[in-house]
C-alpha cells in the first residue's frame, strides 16, 4: 500500500523548506535573503512612482508657478499651490511641508549604509536556471549588448557588469548591515538554527563534548585569558557536556588523524576535502667558476619545502558555503553619480571591481573556450603576500610564511585575522649552514659573496617552480570544473593579480640588482633621477623606462649560458658587462618563464607598499632628518618636542594612542606609532624653527599628511584620484624645496640613538674590536634620492589598475604573522615547520565541523542598544545617578559655566518640541515645562554612530571625563564664519524626563550635551596648506556655553592644541571647575588628519557616504548654477566639481533623496509570508503604466 504523501513543505526565498508554518514563519523574521528580496520590490516599485510622478511634473512644469522655500529652511519645499485633495494617500507628501526647524538645530539625514546595489531577485533567479549550459554563440552575442546595470541607490551608487545579463550568483545579496559595521559588540540579530544537531559529525572526535573541548584548545589563544576562560565554563556548562565522553577520548591519535598530510600513511580521510600539505626536496645548480679547484655546475639539495597545492587551495575555498556565498564570480564596475555631479565618476576601492579584474574577465570571456564546454567561466584572483619573520622575541629562529588571498573576497573580510581568510601555503627555506662545506669542497676553502647570493636567489626562485606546478599551470590555461555550493558548476581559472613584499624580497622576485643603479623594480630609471617625484620628465620615464620581460629573457639567458657552460664567474666581467646597466642578475624567473606565456607580468604585479616605502621609509626619514636639524638648531628643542608629543591628546579607540615619554628616541615604535606623529606633527614642529624655515616645514608636513590620507583611503574615485595625482607632485616639490632652503642652512650630524646604533653594529662585525671612548659623531646630510621616495610616484597608476593600496597592503601580511607565532608557541621549537603544519591543519579541520553545528546565540547581558548599528547614538538607560535640579544649580552657583543654565535649558526643550524660527521665547512657555521628579540624570558615555566616507558604519565615544570629549556638527546656515563645521567641548551628559502643564500624566525623555563651544580663528584650507584653528570663546560671552542635541552630532573629532601660542593661563588656574578652564589653551588645532573619514569631510563633497555633503552641494549648485560655495577654503575640490556639475531643479530634489525609505533595508520585519507580500509588489507594479490624472 502506498503511504500517504506528507504535507507540502513551506519553502523559504533562500530555498529553506519547513515542515511546520510556525517554524517557516519565524525563520522568516531573520532571513536575509527574504528581506533583500522584499527590499528590492519595494525599491522598484518606489522607483517606477517616482519616475512617474517627475514626468507629470514636467508636463504641468509650464503650466504651474512652484516656489522655494525661503533660505532658512534646510531643505527646499514646494509650493502649496498644488491641489492634493484628489491625490491618493501613496500620492501625497509623507511630510509636512513649510514649517522650518530653527538654523540652531539644523537636521541631517543618518543615512545607513548599504551594499552597492543589488540585483532583481527575479533576474537572478531567470539567470541562475538559465547559466548551466550556455551557448558560446549567445555568450558572444550578449558581450555586444549593453552592459546590465543595477539602479542607482541612496549613496549614489551604481553597479555596472560586464555582460548584458545579470550575475546568476551576487553575494551583495547576503550583506547585512552588521557585515559593513564596526560597532563593537555587536549583538547577533538573527538565529540560524541548524535542522537537525544530530545529523552532525564530529569526526575524527568521537562525540560532542570532546570536540568542543579540542575546538576550544586549538583554535583558542595560546595564553588562556578570562574570554577563554569563560568559554571553557560555557563548555563544560552546557547541559549536552558529559565527562565520561571526555575521559574516553584517544587525544593523541585524534591529534595525528587532524594534523596528516597529504604525504602521511592513513591519511586518507582528509585528502578529498581539503588542501594538506607536502613535503618536497628542492635541488639547485650551484656554478663553480674555472678559477676554482672544480670547475662546473653541481646539484645540490637546498631544502625540504613544506607547501599545499594551489589547485587543492581553490577547491576547498569553493567548497565552504559560508565563503562561497560572499565570492564574486562576476566583476563589476562601480559607478557614483550623486546629485550634484553632472556625470558618473568611477570608484576604486575592491580588487573585483578594479579595472585589472575587469580586463582579466573580458578577456577570458572573449577567448575561444574548451572544446565541448559551455560551463560558465570565472576568474579566481590569486593575491600573494610572503616576509621573514622572527618567531621569538629573542633568539634567531625565523619562519619565511608565503600567504595567499582570494581577489573575489571582500578587503574588509581580508584584513580582519579572525576570518581566517589567509592561506598559508608555503614556508620558504633559506641555504642551510651545511651548504657551505658543500661548496667548500669544489672551490678549495673559501665561497664567494657573490656565489652566495646567487644561490639564495636560485633557491627562492625554485620554490616558487614548485607550487608553480603542473596541475596549477593545466589549471591557468585550461580551467579547473567545480560545482558549486549553489549545486551550478562552474570552470575556474586561476590568475595571479598581486605580490605585495617589500623592498628586499621584490628584489628576488624580479631578479634584480638590490639598490644597483636602477634599483626600481617596475622601470629602469636610474638611481641619479630617484629624486625627480613629480616632474613631467619622470611622469613620462616611468612609461618609456617600464622592464619588460623580453629585453630581460634574452640578456640573462646569455649570462646563464656563460655562466653555467663556459664556466664564467657569477660577478665575471662578461656577466656584468651584460647585466649591470639595467641591475639584472643571471637567475631565472619562475613568475615569467611559467606564467609570462599567459600574458603575465611579473613587474606590474609588484604592487606598492605604503606601510615600508612611506610609513616606515620616506616619513621616517624626513623624521629623522628634522630631529637632527632641531638638534644642530638648539639641543633644549629636543625635550620640548617631546613635551608637546606627550600633551597631544588620544583620539579613537585606537586611532591616534598616547606617545612615549621620549619621541624623539623613536625606540620600540610600531608602523602605527609613526603614522600617529605623522598626523600630528604640524602642531608639534609648529614655532621650533625660525619663521622662514618654519613655513617651508609646516607645509612640507602638510603635504606629507595629506599625501597620505589620500593614498590609504579605502575607496577612491577619479575626482579623488587627481587631487592625489596633484599632491604627489606638490610633495616632490616641497621636498626639492626642504633640501635646498632647510637642510643646507645647517651641519646636521648623527643623533645619539644613531650613535649607538652604529658603534653595536661595528661591534658585531669586528668581535676583536674593542672602542675606547665615546664614539664621534658623523656628519649626516639629507638624502631622499631612494627608490621608496621614487616609488611614491607609482600609487596613482597602481590605484587606477588595482584599486585601493589597503587591499594589496603588506599589513595584512605582518598581521597574519601573530598567527605563525602563536602556532609557534604549541612545538617543540625543533622540527617545529613540520609540527606548524600539522597545527594549522587541526585548526582548519576543527573549524570545518564547526561551520556544520554553529548555532548563534543572542548575548546575554548586554545593552543591545549600544551596539546597535541602526541608532544614531545611545545613551544609557541608567536613572542611577542623578541630581536634584535646584541643588544641581545651587552646587554651581558660582560657576560661570552655569549661568543662565535652567533658562537656556528650557529654550532648548521648546525649541525640540515646538521648532519655529524666533530665537526667542516667552516666560510663559518656559513655565509649561516641568521636570519629573524635579531630577537631572547624568551619563558617562554617549556613543555616536555614524556612515563613514566609504558607506559603511562606525561608532565614536564621547566621554566628557577623558580627552575623547570634542564633538563636530555642521555649520549653521546664518554662521557668517568660514568653514563647513561647528565644534564644541562636551562638559557634561544628561537626560530629563519632561512633563507639560496641562498633561502631567505623561512624560518624555530628553537627551542633551552640555557643551562649551570653540569659535574659529583661521579656516582649513587645502590650497594654501592650512590646518584649521579655533579657540574657546571667553566665558564671559553669553553664546560660549549651549546645549545640543545628540542626533544633531556627525561624530568626535580631534583637537590638539596649538602649542606655539602657549596656553592663556601658564600658572594654571581657572575660574570655573566645569568648564575646565585652568588648562585652556590660546588656539587649538583641528585635526583634518586624524583619520580617513575626518579627511574625506573636509574634501567636502567627496565622501560617497556623506550625503549631508552631496545635498548641500546640490542645493548650492541649484542656487548659484554652479558649485561655487559660500565660502572660499575648498576650492581645490571645487575646481573638480565645478566641471561636473549641473543645474537641478528644486522641485526634484526631494523626489531623488529617498534616504527614508532606503535606510529601512535592515529594519524591515514581517508578520505573514514575504513570499506573498513579494508576490503582491510584483503583480501590482509589474507592466503598470501610473496614471495620476486618474
């Protein structure tokens, strides 16, 4: 008999299914991929509105008189001359129209971020049934399409793809808000509750209890903190732990079967699903010359290389869902086009959306396919990273780690060590000590530096020939087929994009001369014009000069030729008379001779490296230089640059840290010290030298700053990209500038702590050498004619083709070596590369069964509020502490600061409550506000959050008892002050609860910051290298003290003071304990350059998520015509501006700014089906034509 069919299942967008609706239903509330789509009908149906109520617009245009809104409304409305009475409800306007807020409290959008736009589920969805097999022929046809693109969202933003059909497959669909957020403690949001806990394995771990317990061990820290800790009671605390699991458990063999290798009897069952590693003998040639004993090339066994398969590495990223669902198969190009730009500019800022992705796919769509194949093909985007690293603190023992990252992954994942995205995939052996007595025994007692060196460079070269395998080069050239994690298969092609290393180790990767005389790895210009940054002759010779491969292949086979067979010397006058001139060396290159064939170049892959050519190169060297000359100047300067290092505030949860007691020793410093005395530097250095070198100093630093704001900002556009290419050549020119008017003014010599370091060195290379006495001081002259100042020169062009530096940084790189160390800390410190592999292999393998059995659950006892990246600001819930309103205002009678404080107060309800423009208000007004049990409530902490310049989300701290307690809002529009941006000093944080007369049964919670305002003294101004200045107003001064709104905040800022006007009261008294005045300072500084968003708000206009800053140079060119401001301090970047902008008609700009609806992406939760509701959306606006006459 047949069995009866069960019940249909509820089947989710996410293709989830459900036996029981309640379930399905609560699985809804948190489904991602429901709410995009909804999300996404709603977005199309807003726009077919809105594209339909513009055109009627346009027709009764001539016929209607629409009128502005006066200049002291915020926003231009229209007139309400316009009949709505007949209007539907979905047709009238969702606000009231003419009511201004006062200019005081002026509002802004917060709009919140969002993924670049998304593509039509319903597009997707057509495009992934039809993307299995696909005809070449229609694949052709559909490249000579227009390219799809998605619609323009909030921010401006616009997704354009290279084939006419949408992606079959957009990770943009599974990004949360929480994904583009870095509010700390985030609280998970949505349950992902896994079908059925039992139907997981935990193999090779026999059960539950004892896996978690070797999860905890090995993917734990090596030093057990209380987080750890409580983990482990969150282990053994779980009602499913069971002892008797634990002490039945085999750890040992557990342990080997999760460390094996591919190598390693028995290891079969990990060999199908994941990368393990290898072990290979790499041999070199070794050449004796024919003026050793022997002469001839003999092999010699380098290493044992440690290493995992390319090929093996692509197949287990595609195979875990979680990563497979953010990889991008499809590049895009990313397009702004905001209001106040007439056309589209291109963004940089993602590998998958730069223009070497774009050309690698085109070209690979472009080409002729395999034979019998009409599977999809996808670029994967290899990006390596590879550095020695000192695994002890003290001691010699090294690791040389070869990272690799995935292209078509987000930056933002890539950077944060806790993804886990960095693949180990070599560790590179260096000439052993034995190899010497090897090479002893052909020459007689005594091996050349040279030989040595050439050897090092064959060994680096063939290690790299290794993972350079067979498989992966079958793989470069014809595909690798992989089905997917969405059941689609797919033919992958591997390509090498990026090599980021610094100086010493491009030098072996392409084979050149380190510091010869053309010691850049990318052009032949030589060492005599390094210092040329900027200049249009050497604009044009890094183009002419570029290394090619070709002119290189046929040099060095010749010397290899006369080295290897006619048994010339490595350094023989023949080799160098072929080599020297462009700074070759007779090795191989592994890069081109197995990928150049392939159209790679190994040249252009060397990508810059911001963190040693400038952080730690050029600005430590300016730095060093200026320490010198304020010595020459007047030893005293010394301490008092490091007084004033020490005053400067912090700024940040770890953006700017407080500096050592002894800068100028510049001892223990990380790369992120130097880049906070880079931004700070201009109030520092400010007065130490006399005026007419002063200047040249000032702007030289803020050049320098500027420079490299610009050059590290996460996401670029043209508009930005040129106002960089500008300054890199203001920055050759202020340093031409600095070694002829500064430097040669004074007899620079070594500092002590080069002194010492000298004298240790010669120490080292002379044991018998004993100094007696004080070692002399040498002479010390400026020089910036290196190639890490001539690569400053490369950033623009590498921005342009590869996106953003921060992408292909070293930094991540020098981040990831934590992880070898910590793995370091588990060996035994012998055979410990081995006992490495085996390490990382157990941690893989454990987080794989755990990516089966993860269950998010909420965190318990913590204010999800203030963590909530959807609220502009929190402040505590806390009534604890609190005053007695008139007891508050008797205890501060006295203080300057206090008066007019219930007044003032009061006038600030009111104008909240009751927004009308008189500045006044009437004493019978303020008596209708009362105060619930007559109490003021105190705060320690407001958090601030706010959408960055590259659309994504951040949080600021305001904690008026700490250095972190400046705030910035925008300026009002009757302020007759220069500038864009008001600041104040938050002295205090507060909420009352409110009550009027007449209603006392019902009150209302108020938050305000008592603040004490700074006025400005000078603009910020880019053009003439202006760092902008204010200063407190006296307290005398009736406005110097006000109340703000916290919604009314953009977010902290950093001031520092402005040391060389020395402070108003040296003797440190003050005459109010609120206001804090006993350490004022005469001015302050703003720091322009604290961070990338506060550098983007200053090229106003500029920042993708500012809106605030698009509108007002909407509205401003809607006024004028044109983008010319009222004020003059930007005109760098409206000289930009000016050749991209349109006039707009007033009447449109509320119908193009639909950041209401646009910022409930994230907020959106349903009570019945979202299928339906979908469905609904669809069938309502789908080939509907509006008609509103009717």
């Amino acid at each position: 008999m047949d069995s009866l069919p069960g019940p249909s299942p509820f089947r989710c967008t996410c293709n989830r299914e459900f036996t029981q609706e309640s379930a399905y239903t609560k699985h809804q509330r948190s489904c991602t991929k429901g709410k995009k789509r909804l999300f996404s009908a709603l977005s199309r149906a807003k726009d077919l509105l809105g594209s339909a109520k513009r055109s009627r617009l346009d027709e009764n245009r001539g016929r209607q008189s629409l009128s502005t809104q006066s200049n002291h409304s915020s926003v231009p409305a229209a007139s309400t001359e316009i009949d709505e009475e007949g209007l539907s409800l979905a047709r009238r306007r969702s606000r009231r129209v003419g009511v201004p807020m006062p200019l005081r409290y002026r509002q802004y959008d917060d709009v919140l971020p969002q993924p670049p736009p998304s593509v039509p589920p319903s597009r997707t969805a057509q495009q992934s049934d039809n993307s299995s097999p696909c005809s070449t022929d229609s694949a052709r046809s559909s490249l000579r399409a227009p390219p799809f693109r998605t619609a323009r969202n909030v921010f401006g933003l616009i997704r354009q793809f290279f084939s006419s059909t949408p992606p079959s497959h957009d990770p943009e669909d599974a990004i949360t808000l929480k994904d583009i957020s870095s509010v700390p403690d985030m609280t998970p949001a949505d349950l992902d509750v896994p079908a059925e806990p039992l139907d997981i394995s935990f193999h090779p771990y026999p059960n539950r209890s004892s896996f978690e317990l070797g999860h905890w061990y090995w993917n734990g820290s090596v030093q057990k903190s209380h987080q750890s800790f409580n983990e482990l009671i969150d282990i053994v605390g779980h009602p499913d732990f069971d002892p008797h699991d634990v002490r039945s458990t085999p750890w040992d063999k557990i342990n080997s079967q999760l460390g094996a290798s591919v190598d390693d009897e028995g290891g079969d069952e990990w060999e199908d699903e994941d990368a393990g590693w290898r072990k290979t003998e790499v041999t070199i040639n070794v050449p004796f010359s024919r003026t050793t004993a022997q002469p001839g090339a003999r092999p010699y066994i380098a290493a044992e290389l440690y290493h995992r398969s390319l090929v093996s590495i692509i197949r287990e990223k595609l195979s875990i869902a979680q990563d497979d669902e953010l990889f991008h198969y499809e590049p895009y190009e990313l397009r702004w086009s905001p209001s106040h730009l007439q056309h589209e500019v291109n963004i940089q800022g993602e590998l998958y959306t730069s223009p070497a992705f774009m050309d690698a796919h085109r070209q690979l769509q472009e080409s002729p396919g395999e034979q019998g194949c009409e599977l999809p093909r996808v670029v994967v985007a290899l990006m390596f990273w590879s550095d020695a690293t000192h695994l002890t603190t003290f001691g010699n023992t090294k690791l040389w780690p070869v990272y690799m990252y995935f292209g078509n992954e987000t930056k933002y994942r890539r950077c944060q060590p806790s993804c886990n995205l960095a693949n180990h995939v070599a560790y590179f052996q260096k000439l052993p000590d034995s190899f010497k007595d090897f090479a002893c025994a052909y020459t007689g007692g005594k091996v050349s530096r040279e030989c040595l060196t050439h050897c090092h460079r064959e060994l680096f070269q063939a290690q790299w020939r290794v993972l350079f395998d067979a498989e992966f080069l079958q793989a470069y050239e014809h595909g690798i087929v992989i089905t997917c994690c969405d059941g689609v298969k797919r033919r992958f092609y591997p390509r090498v994009f990026t090599y980021s290393a610094d100086y010493p180790e491009k030098v072996l990767i392409a084979t050149i001369r380190q510091l010869g005389g053309c010691p850049c790895p990318r052009c032949l210009t030589p060492m005599g014009r390094l210092h040329n940054l900027g200049l249009p002759r050497d604009r044009q010779q890094r183009t002419t000069l570029a290394r090619s491969d070709s002119s290189r292949s046929r040099l060095v086979s010749t010397a290899r030729n006369l080295i290897y067979e006619k048994n010339h010397g490595v350094d023989g006058t023949a080799v160098e008379a072929l080599l020297k001139p462009n700074s070759w060396v007779p090795t191989s290159n592994t890069f081109s001779e197995c990928l150049g064939p392939f159209g790679f170049n190994v040249f252009i892959a060397l990508v810059v490296d911001l963190l040693h050519e400038f952080e730690l190169g050029v600005w430590r060297m300016l730095l060093l230089h200026l320490l010198r000359i304020i010595f020459a100047l007047n030893k005293d300067l010394i301490h008092e640059l490091d007084k004033r290092y020490r005053q400067v505030p912090p700024f940040g949860r770890a953006t700017i840290r407080r500096f050592s007691a002894n800068t100028s020793e510049l001892s223990n410093l990380a790369a992120r010290n130097d880049e906070d005395l880079l931004q700070c530097s201009i109030p520092v250095f400010d007065g130490l030298l006399p005026d007419n070198q002063n200047k040249i100093v000032i702007d030289l630093l803020f050049v320098m700053a500027h420079w490299h704001g610009l050059a590290k900002l996460r996401m670029h556009s043209d508009l930005t990209l040129e106002i960089l290419d500008q300054r890199t050549t203001d920055l050759g020119e202020q340093f031409r500038k600095f070694k002829a008017k500064v430097c040669n003014a004074y007899h620079t010599h070594e500092l002590n702590r080069e002194v010492d370091a000298r004298s240790r060195r010669q120490t080292r290379e002379s044991a018998k050498r004993v100094d007696k006495g004080k070692p002399l001081r040498r002479r010390k002259s400026f020089n910036f004619q290196t190639y890490k100042f001539h690569a400053l020169g490369d950033y623009v062009t590498s921005i342009r083709h590869f996106g953003t530096t921060d992408s292909y940084s070293t930094e991540p790189g020098e981040l990831e070596h934590r992880t070898s160390k910590s793995r370091y800390r588990r060996t035994d410190r012998r055979a410990f590369v081995r006992q490495l592999t085996q390490i990382e292999r157990r941690q893989a393998r454990l987080r794989c069964i755990k990516r089966r059995q993860r269950q998010q659950v909420p965190l318990q006892g913590i204010d999800s509020a203030a963590s909530d990246p959807k609220l502009h600001h929190h402040i505590g819930q806390s009534e604890k502490v609190y005053d007695d309103f008139g007891q508050y205002l008797r205890s501060h009678a006295k203080d300057p600061a206090m008066k007019g404080f219930l007044l003032r107060l009061k006038d600030h309800i009111l104008d909240r409550l009751e927004p009308r423009s008189e500045a006044t208000r009437l004493d019978e007004e303020r008596d209708s506000i009362l105060f619930k049990r007559n109490r003021i409530y105190h705060h320690y902490l407001a958090r601030i959050n706010y959408t960055t310049y590259d659309v994504r989300r951040a949080q600021d701290v305001i904690n008026p008892r700490t250095p972190h307690c400046n705030i910035m809002l925008l300026k009002h529009r009757d302020d007759v002050n220069d500038g864009d941006y008001r600041y104040a000093k938050v002295l205090g944080i507060h909420h009352i609860n409110v009550v009027r007369v007449g209603n006392v049964f019902e009150s209302r919670r108020f938050e305000f910051l008592y603040v004490r305002w700074y006025e400005p003294v000078e603009s910020h101004a880019w053009e003439t290298h202006t760092l902008g200045r204010v200063r407190f107003m006296p307290l005398e001064n009736p406005d110097a003290f006000g109340f703000v709104d916290p919604g009314l905040i953009l977010r902290a800022c950093h001031i520092i003071p402005a040391f060389s006007q020395g402070q108003r009261d040296p003797s440190g008294c003050g005459i109010s304990s609120l206001a804090g005045d006993k350490n004022d300072w005469r001015q302050y500084y703003v720091n322009s350059f604290a961070d990338r968003d506060m550098l983007m708000r200053f090229h106003y206009g500029l920042g993708v998520g500012h809106v605030y800053s698009h509108e007002a140079s909407a509205m401003a060119s809607t006024q004028g015509g044109t983008t010319t401001r009222l004020n003059d301090e930007h005109s760098e970047t409206e000289e930009i501006l000016q050749t991209t902008t349109t006039f707009q008609d007033p009447e449109d700009e509320e119908d193009d700014h639909v950041g209401v609806e646009e910022t409930n992406l994230f907020e959106q939760e349903q009570n019945g089906s979202t299928d339906s509701l979908v469905q609904a959306l669809e069938e309502m606006y789908t080939d509907h034509v509006f008609d509103y006459e009717d």
